[in-house]
C-alpha cells in the first residue's frame, strides 16, 4: 500500500511540473486537437488616438498547452492543475480570466487575478476522460475582452486503479477422452477498463491457477488446451479449472482477476459391451404365445449415448431358431422373444449363445480389442396343464333341409395332448343354439339334428362346441362349426334359352351346328351339374344326335349330309336334361332345327320358303349385278331425255326469225340502254307516229307495228322527231317520277371523237368474235351462243339492220 501511494505523489509531481512548464513555451500560431497538445496564441491590444475609442488586432500574447489531471486524487486541497497567463498582464491586477465550458465551476475552477486552475474534486477516467473549457482574459474595470476567446483541454491521467475482468465468466466446455496434449478446449478474455494508449494498465497476461497438470493456457491469448494425454472419462468426467488474467504485464503491483472454466470430458466409443455373467438360465411355461418376451439379458457398456449402444443377435445353432433377441432402446437389455410354440412334451429345454456388439464402432480405439463380448442362454419349458385341442380350428357341415330328426350330418374331434391323456367330453354352448336345432354325442363328438331346418328360415346355424378335460373341468376350448341348410331339388332342369337352330344345307356328318346349355330355378350351388341325351323315343333319330361336353353343355351333332328345304324345311330333336340335385331331377326339351342356304364357308344366306323357287344355280352375287345392270339403264335414260330439253331449249332462243337483240334477264337493278322494257323501239324507228299514241315509256307496248322502212341517218325527218321527242319528255308530266335513260337511234353530227354510239360499232365491228364471253362464266355461255350465231349471219348478208 506505501508503494503505491509513493507512485501516484511521484506521477501527481511529474504532472505539476509539466504544467508550471507548459506556460513558459514560446508562442505558436492558434490549434486545436482533442487527442493530441493544444496550441493556443492570440492578443487584442486596446489604444486611443485623437479622443477616439476603438480596438486593433495585435499579436497574441498568452499562451497555455494541454492540460492533465491525476485520476483519484485522494489529497485534502483542491488538486492544481495549471496557470493562465497573458502578456497583457502587468501584474498589476487590471485582467480578469474567467472559465466556461465543462464542469466549470462545479469540478474546475480558476482564480480570477492569477489565472490558477484548480480540480475541486477526484475525477475518474473510466467516467470522463477528458473535459473542453473555453477561457477569456477581460479587463477587469470594463469586463472589455482583451482576447478573443480560446478552447483548451482538460485530459484525465490514467492510473492503474481497474483490475481485469471476466465478462462472459464462468466458462463452460468440452472435449472429447483420450485426447492427444495440445488439443484446443475454450478460449477466455478479460478486459480491463484503463487507458491501453497509457503504460501497461491494461496489458493483462494470463495464468493457471488451479488445473494443473490436466490443461494449459495461453498468457497472451487466453486459448486452453489439453496438458495430459489419455485422459479418460469413465475415470474422472468433470475438471474445473480457474484461470488468472493480471495486468501491468503480470508484473508485481498488477491487478488480478479470475474466472472458472468448467471443463467436461465427452464419450468416446473406447469401451466394448461386457455381460456381468457368462451364462444366463431363464425358464419358460409352454403355454407362453409366439411373439411374446420370455427373458431379459443385458451386457454393459461404460461408454454413454450412442457409443453405449448394444445390438444382441443369437447364434446359430441348436435352439436358435425357436428364439430371437432384440434391443431394448432405453435400456439396452436383450429382449428374447418366442418364434415358435412351445411343447414340454416334445422339447424340455434350449441351450444358445448370444453375441452383444457395439452398434458404432470408432476405428481410432480397434487396436484396444474387440468390441463384442458372448454368453450362453439356456432355457428351460415348464410343462402346464392345457385344455383340449381340436384337430382343425373350425369346422364346416351341410345338410338338407327336412331332413328327418336325429340325423347325424357330422363330428368334431379333440384330444388332450399333455402326459396325462384325460379323456374329453363334448358339449354345445347353448348361447350359440337357442332354439336347440341340434345335439351332440358328449364321448364322440358327432352332431346330429334335433328337428326339421328349413332353408328359407334360417340359410346357415353358427354353432359354438366345447371340449372339457375329464379331470380338470376348469381346462375347456371351444371350435366354431358352420352348419349350411341345403336346397332340396325342386324345379327340374330346363333349356337356358328358346335356341334358334339351323342347319345348312351343305352340312357334313358330324359337324356341330349349335351348342346349348340349361338352367335350374333351384339354388344354385358350386357343384351343380347338368347332364344332356337323346331321349329313348328318338334315340333311332338319323338326322341329328346330342354330345354332352360335360362342362354343362352339349352340342347338335349331325348325322347325315344333303339336307334339302325342298324336301323337309324344319326338324324337332327332343333332349333330356338331369341335375345332380337331391333328389335329381330331369326334363325334355325340344329343339327346333331350320334348313337354310349357306355359303361354302357356312355362313347364312336365308331360311324363306320364297328362295325354294329360285332358279338353281343363281347366287347372290349374281342378283346383285343384276341389279347395278337395270340401275345403270335407267340413269342412262334419264341422262338422255335431260340432254335432248335442254338442246330443245337452246334451239327456241336462237332463233333467226327474231331480228331484234334478244334481252337476257339477270335480275340485276337498271336496264341501260339494253333495256327494251323502258320504251317502244319500233316508235323510234317510225317517223310517222302521232301524238295521239303516246305510251308510258317504262310499259311495253303491246300494239302490233307494220314493218317499218329502213331510213337514212342523215335524214331531216329523224332529227325533226329526235328534237320533238325530246321537248315533249322534257315537258310531258305523265313521265315516270324517276330518272330514266331514253336511246335514240341518232346522235347527230358535229362530234370531234366522232360516233360513240353502240348502233354504228355493229355495223364496223361486225367481224368480233364473242367467244371469249364462254369464258366469263355458265351466265354468259347462252349469250355468247346467241352473238356467235348472229355474227354468222350477218357476215353472209349484204343488210344488216343496227339494233341496240
């Protein structure tokens, strides 16, 4: 304790010292710095001139460094910290030096005539490391600023007053057994809370105190690891190990701190199973059911979880097949079970081995031996009093129904199957039986009806039969005895369906021509059977005969060749039928056989009486041409007659008696100057006709003309009715109330371009050929016909008259 109060006066010296010599420094241009030393330099000088009043920036003449304070200071004075000073100080108490800024006044504070800092109270670093002031000289009359002012700091000096510490203490870890020394198990750290940029306050080093030999650490990382190799679990599992962390570089006078690492050591698969004994004697009762537990063996294993696990298997030989062994996963022990029924009567006892092996084998641990170990099981069957046995687990039996009462319809057989042999007595368990349809020999066992069944009551009777030991009435089984009420044959058997049967009349002898089956409206059963014959009647019949294929059909069988309808068209072939019933039952039925016309490969052509009378030798295939041949002709005929119409048709329209153009109709809106049904041609072509015969232009006149003279076109008397026409339809008011198109035959001279009209191309063009309007399509085909013939005809005329 005296050492280290020495050291903190001899630091508190140094300190004081460094400060009263800070202010004696030349003085340097003004800076600023948080983290480093601190320059400040600045003056404001005050003068008058002429009465004036006012300031002038002059040199700066005071001047501090960076201050420092001891942390914890323990002394009873306010602690010094440094001296403000100014060159406009004259010493003769006219500046003032005042201090703002943090903890001014309250930690720090400044004597106003001297410029003397002082700490009022202890400071921590690990609180505050540092603290800014500003300070000012002003005068001390005016309060006028002398300098501007200046920021300074205050730092805490660190002392070692922090031990190290262990925030994530204690620790936890783990590694595995027999790990090889040097293996890394956890890391630790310590922090302390002095200044690391300051001595070796916070320079801590790490150490082992307790742990030893087992585990080392690391005194500059904190890193443990394994010292001792081969350590073992199954001998110690749990190490607590305590780590020291000291600072000033572990040197003497550092502060210590410590923490406890728990170390676990983990399993490893380095122990095989053991059984505690070499032999294991277990006994069984014989009664005991397949699939059941009948011992417990266990081999232990110091290893824990997974490596402890133990896998059991029997081995092969004399009484492995009658057991089997598995694991129990919770505990480990070897479940044997039953495979097979037991008998004390045939085997009393079973010796085997079994083998316990580990289920996860580590290779690194396979040189320390094997990891299995073996024991021998024997077990002993305990003989038990057992009930009866019957000789098969259920029973089956039919009877008829109305079979007469006392009638026995089966047994049931038991026997006691241990040393003693007691006889066995039979009874019926009467929930089973209520209403006592049967009854039961008590020493042999056979059943018997106790009155009438009747199958449409009650189809089946379930009924339960005890077997009683003799000397032991406590031992009884049972068996189950299914008693099915049979159907007495009623109905006789008659044909499945009405057949329709034909022979052909190219039939060969023996050919099967129809195969047929029969029905019974009795219940039918798996095995019912029909049988098929001729009856005695017909037994001599030549025609026909039945084979009875024995599956439940028969067959007609042929006996003869050349059938002809013409001589018998229909046969009859009685057949009897018999069922295996009881009591059996038996019918005749009757099949009907039809004589037909086949083809060569047999198949049907017709049955009628009509093709009796065909002519012989006619076939089918003959008909059918036949009749292609008669159809043919008539389409032939009905193609002709069309073809003469229509060319009658075409004859009547191109006629060359009919002078004027022929109008074709297309049912299309406007006529054109085709259109002939809009006015009267013959009055434009006739000079002479009166007023008084005006007709309605778009009406067709049905008045007769005389034949009308050819005249000139340059004739007066056309262009006179031309202009006359054309006043009265510009005047006329009986005209029609739409626009129409009125064609004259005269256009009149004078025209440049010379005559448009359509009248004067046919007599130049009279040479064109309209063929080319065949092309255009079927609706122009008779147009171009008509065209075509007129062109003939007026190239052979000297006249043609101009039509429009």
């Amino acid at each position: 304790m005296l050492t280290r109060n020495c050291l903190l006066l001899f630091l508190w010296i140094l300190v004081n010292e460094g400060s009263v010599f800070s202010l004696r420094l030349p003085s340097s241009p003004l800076g600023r710095s948080r983290t480093g030393r601190e320059h400040a330099k600045s003056s404001v000088g005050s003068t008058r001139k002429n009465g004036a009043s006012g300031f002038q920036r002059v040199k700066r003449g005071w001047v501090w460094n960076q201050f420092f304070v001891l942390e914890e200071y323990m002394g009873s004075d306010p602690q010094y910290v440094g001296k403000l000073h100014t060159d406009l100080d004259k010493g003769d108490s006219s500046v003032k030096y005042t201090l703002s800024g943090d903890g001014a006044g309250s930690i720090f504070t400044i004597d106003q005539t001297t410029g003397d800092i002082h700490a009022l109270r202890s400071l921590d670093r690990e609180e505050k490391p540092y603290y800014t002031l500003r300070a000012q000289a002003v005068d001390i009359d005016t309060n006028i600023p002398l300098e501007p002012e200046s920021e300074f700091v205050i730092k805490v000096q660190d002392i070692n007053d922090n031990e190290p510490k262990f925030l994530e203490g204690p620790y936890t870890a783990s590694v595995p057994e027999m790990s090889p020394v040097g293996t890394y198990v956890t890391q630790v750290t310590a922090t302390d809370a002095d200044d690391p940029t300051y001595g070796n306050s916070a320079r801590v080093v790490y150490s082992i105190l307790h742990g030893q030999p087992y585990f080392s650490v690391d005194p500059k990382t904190g890193v443990i690891k394994t010292a001792l190799s081969n350590m073992d679990r199954e001998v110690k599992e749990q190490y607590q190990v305590l780590i020291q962390a000291k600072d000033m570089g572990g040197q003497l006078g550092g502060l210590a701190g410590t923490t406890i690492v728990n170390i676990t050591l983990s399993d490893v698969n380095d122990n095989p199973p053991r059984f505690s004994k070499s032999f294991f004697h277990l006994r069984v009762p014989e009664s005991s059911a397949v699939g059941s537990a009948v011992g417990r063996i266990k081999a232990h294993d110091l290893d824990i979880g997974r490596n402890a696990e133990v896998e059991y298997t029997i081995v092969p030989g004399d009484g492995g097949a009658m057991f089997d062994i598995t694991t129990n996963e919770h505990n480990q022990e070897g479940i044997i079970i039953l495979k097979r029924p037991l008998d004390y009567e045939t085997k009393k006892a079973y010796t085997f081995k079994v083998e316990a092996a580990n289920a996860h084998l580590d290779p690194r641990f396979q040189s320390f031996g094997a990891f299995k170990d073996t024991a021998t099981v024997k077990i002993n069957v305990l003989d038990v009093d057992e009930p009866p046995v019957f000789n098969k687990p259920s029973y089956v039996m039919d009877v008829y129904e109305d079979t007469p009462a006392g009638t026995i319809i089966g047994a049931v057989t038991a026997q006691d199957l241990d040393a003693s042999s007691s006889p066995v007595r039979y009874s019926i368990d009467w929930k089973s039986d209520l209403d006592s349809y049967f009854d039961i020999d008590p020493v042999e066992g056979t059943i018997s009806t106790n009155e009438l069944l009747d199958r449409e009551s009650i189809a089946q009777h379930n009924v339960s039969i005890v077997a009683t030991k003799l000397n032991s009435p406590v031992l009884t089984s049972r068996v189950a005895v299914t008693v099915h009420v049979l159907d007495i044959n009623e109905f006789p058997p008659e044909l499945a369906s009405p057949y329709e049967t034909f022979v052909c009349e190219n039939a060969k002898v023996g050919q099967v021509i129809q195969i047929f089956g029969a029905k019974d409206e009795d219940l039918s059963s798996a095995g019912q059977q029909f049988s098929f014959r001729t009856s005695k009647e017909d037994i001599k019949n030549k025609n026909f005969t039945i084979r009875d294929f024995g599956n439940n059909t028969a067959g007609i069988v042929t006996k003869r060749s050349g059938f002809r309808r013409r001589l018998q068209e229909i046969y009859f072939l009685p057949v009897v039928i018999e069922d295996n019933g009881y009591p059996p039952k038996s019918s005749t039925g009757t099949l009907t056989i039809r004589v037909c016309g086949c083809e060569m490969d047999g198949s049907l052509l017709t049955c009628s009486a009509e093709a009796i009378f065909l002519p012989v030798g006619l076939s089918t295939g003959a008909l059918i041409a036949i009749l292609l041949c008669i159809i043919i002709l008539l389409v032939i005929v009905v193609l002709y007659v069309g073809l003469r119409r229509q060319k009658k048709k075409e004859t009547l329209m191109s006629s060359k008696e009919d002078i004027r153009d022929n109008v074709i109709h297309y049912d299309d809106e406007g006529g054109g100057e085709e259109d002939t049904h809009a006015f009267d041609m013959g009055t434009l072509r006739n000079p002479k006709v009166v007023k008084e015969n005006l007709y309605r232009r778009d009406v067709k006149p049905e008045m007769r003309r005389g034949p009308r003279p050819p005249v000139s076109q340059d004739s007066a008397d056309i262009r006179d009715f031309i202009n006359q026409r054309l006043k009265e339809h510009d005047t006329d008011n009986s005209a029609p109330p739409y626009d129409s198109l009125a064609t004259y035959a005269y256009e009149g001279d004078g025209s440049v371009a010379e005559s448009l009209s359509s009248i004067e191309s046919l007599a130049v063009d009279f040479e064109e050929d309209y063929d080319y309007l065949s092309d255009w399509g079927p609706r122009f085909k008779t147009l171009a016909g008509i065209f075509g013939e007129q062109s003939e005809t007026q190239s052979n005329s000297t006249n043609t008259e101009n039509t429009h």
